[in-house]
C-alpha cells in the first residue's frame, strides 16, 4: 500500500490518499504535509496519439522495444492511459499496424497503458484541406466489413473511430459502429449541418481536434464549424499547441462546447520529444521544425504534433484563460468518459484505478505551467522526475 499527501488540484484541498492498484483511502488533512507545494490528480489520459518519442504506431514494423520507450517517454507527461491512432492508409497497411500495436499490448509490462485504438480515417473528406495530411490515394467511403477485418487485427482493441458524416454511407456505418461499442467521432470533414445533425441521430459523440483538418475559408453562415459547436450532444477534443489553434478560437470554443464537453488531445506523432528532422507519419514524411511544428515534407502543412499533455494543460491555462481545476478535467475525466475508460470516470474515488500524477505548479516566466513530478499507472510508479 503507498501513501501519498499533496493538494487535490480539483479544490486545492490537502489530502492523504492510500491506494494499491485502485484508490483506497482519501482523506483530508489540517497539518500541512513535509512537501505541501505538491499537487495530486488523476493521470491524464491522450485519445489520440500517433506515435511518440522516434515510434511510428502506423508503421507495422515498429518494435516492441520503440513502443516500450514510446510508453515510458508518455509517462513522463502524465499521461497513464492513452489511444494509439492508425490514420488513413492501404488497408493492409493499417491491419498490419494495428496487429502490431494489439500485439505490444499483451507482451510489454505496460501494455495496458495503451488503453484502446483509435482509427483516424480511412473514411474522412478526400478533398484538400478537410483530407489534412492524410494520403489522398486511400481515403475510401465508409465500409463495415472493413471495419470488421481491422477489429480483427486490432484483437478488438479499437474503441474510436474518426469519420466525415459527408459519406452518404456514414448514418448507417456510425450505427452499426455504435452498436459494436465503438464510439464514433467526426473529424477531417466538410459536411453540411444536416449531414453532422444525421451523423449525431445516429450515434456520433465527439468531433476530433475540432477547428482544424478544415477548408481555408468556409461559409459565412452555415458551416461544419458551427454546426459542430452548436451541438451540445458532441463533445469535441482539442490541440492546445499554440500552432494548430489561434487563442482567440480556443477561448471562445471552449466557452461555446463548455468545460464539461471540451477535452484535450495531444494528436502526437513520431517526432514528439525528439530533435528536429525528418520522420515518418505512417506512409507520409513529415519534419518537426526548430519551432516544434511538424509539417509534410516542403511545405506548412501541419501533419500531427510534438504536443506533450503536460504542455497541453499548461498551453490552455495559458493560452485560453481555464483555471487548473477546469485544465485538469479536460485531460481527464473528460476523455474518460468520451473514451469509455472505466475506472476513470469519478476522478480520486476510492474504488477508482490508481493513475495519478503529482505535479508542481511553475512561476515566474512560466507561471501557470505544471511541472510532472510522479506518474502511476495502475499504483505502480512508472515516472519520477530525477533529483
């Protein structure tokens, strides 16, 4: 059984909590503890993750051992539980990694860190700018047998799927996606409202790094932007790199979602954590420029992020004005619920999953950021900051 006191980051109330793999005990404490500039809360949780620290979780040949590092790197940040994201590619391409990526859950030590699949794509928008980075050449309409050979070789891990409701096939393919369990989001779209109103009736709950993989310029009145914004029965899930959203967007869609239906995702990729240079996104090459953009090879389009989940509650404390409390939950509780991640939904209950994070607040120049001091997963320490 370990102990551990520090302020509750939801109040700023000091508390003891006492967990083994699940939360036991949480009490209130009116002694200070020895270390009482320390802050406790349930360890982030990322939807959507494309590969981390030098790992391509699109590539079917990534080892075991660069998903291990991947795991350890995405610890560091606080996150505890994550989706590993396979975007648009040949189909046998995109088995082949989500065989790869089932089969480094069940032998690494800290598999279960990688909490469920997402799939991004291959039934998104084939049209420059809703497309994004995703390869044109295997973007393809809604296809449920599909579906059901990458479950297959995801061993049923997949849990979100990314799709544009534009596809006159996507009502029906998001009910029956539903129906499996699998929550069905919109993303990488230029659908008209009546086509996202249809896409909700049937059962889609959340838009996808919503405000970008959008048109340049969209109509005045009726747009899939505010369309999706409007809709209170999607949450939507956001990435707070300073690069992918404008402040003035974030602050006034968060204001217009709500902290309760707003969450943040990292949409991380290869690069993440490592030196500027050239890597791969799947099949698609992509540099991570000195200002931490990743972009397709030669141009300015971004392609995924180096977006850590640390930086990301810090970016929109920052950035969009949310208080810690608020900042905390959208990388929590928030993507728990949205992701169906049991045991994580009530935050630091006893009876909940031991995922913490203990964290330091950051001042001068960098007030308003965290610092990640611990990480647990399940109660085991899988993160400590060196001395």
């Amino acid at each position: 059984m370990t102990k551990c006191c520090a302020r509750l980051a939801s109040s700023g109330e000091l508390i003891e909590i006492e967990f083994d793999s699940v939360i036991q005990h949480v009490d209130s404490l009116l002694s200070p503890c020895p270390d009482d500039d320390t802050w406790i809360a349930p360890s982030f949780i990322d939807l959507q993750v494309n590969g981390f620290a030098g790992a391509d979780f699109n590539s079917p040949a990534t080892s075991p051992e660069s998903i291990a590092a991947a795991c350890a790197a995405i610890f560091s940040t606080g996150v505890a539980r994550f989706f590993p994201t396979v975007i648009t590619g040949p189909p046998e391409r995109m088995c082949a990694a989500l065989r790869n990526l089932a089969g480094a859950r069940e032998v690494l030590p800290d598999g279960g860190a990688m909490e469920a699949f997402h799939v991004e794509g291959p039934y998104i928008s084939p049209e420059e700018g809703p497309r994004g980075a995703h390869p044109k050449a295997w973007v393809r309409p809604p296809d449920f047998d599909e579906f059901r050979r990458l479950q297959e070789a995801a061993d049923g891990n997949i849990r979100l799927m990314t799709l544009a409701p534009e596809w006159p096939q996507a009502p029906a393919f998001i009910e029956k996606l539903t129906s499996e369990g699998v929550v069905a989001a919109i993303g990488h779209t230029r659908a008209t409202p009546d086509q996202i109103r249809a896409a909700v009736h049937a059962g889609a709950t959340l838009s996808t790094h919503l405000g970008n993989a959008a048109d340049p310029q969209i109509q005045r009145r009726d747009n899939f932007l505010y369309a999706q914004l409007a809709e209170d029965r999607l949450a939507a899930s956001f990435i707070a790199d300073g690069h992918h959203l404008a402040d003035s967007f974030l602050q006034i869609a968060l204001r217009s979602k709500g902290l309760d239906q707003s969450l943040l995702v990292t949409d991380a990729a290869m690069p993440a954590m490592c030196p500027p240079g050239q890597y791969m996104l799947g099949e698609v090459v992509v540099e991570l420029k000195p200002d931490q953009r990743v972009v397709l090879r030669g141009g300015d389009r971004l392609a995924g992020s180096s977006l850590r989940m640390d930086q990301a509650v810090s970016n929109v404390i920052r950035r969009a004005h949310v208080n810690l409390a608020g900042a905390i939950t959208m990388a929590t509780t928030n993507p728990a619920r949205v992701g169906r991640v049991s045991g994580r939904l009530r935050g630091i209950r006893p009876g909940e999953r031991a995922d913490l994070v203990v964290f330091r607040l950051l001042d001068g120049e960098h007030a308003g950021g965290i610092e990640v001091i611990e990480t647990y997963v399940s109660g085991r320490r899988v993160f400590a900051k060196p001395e």
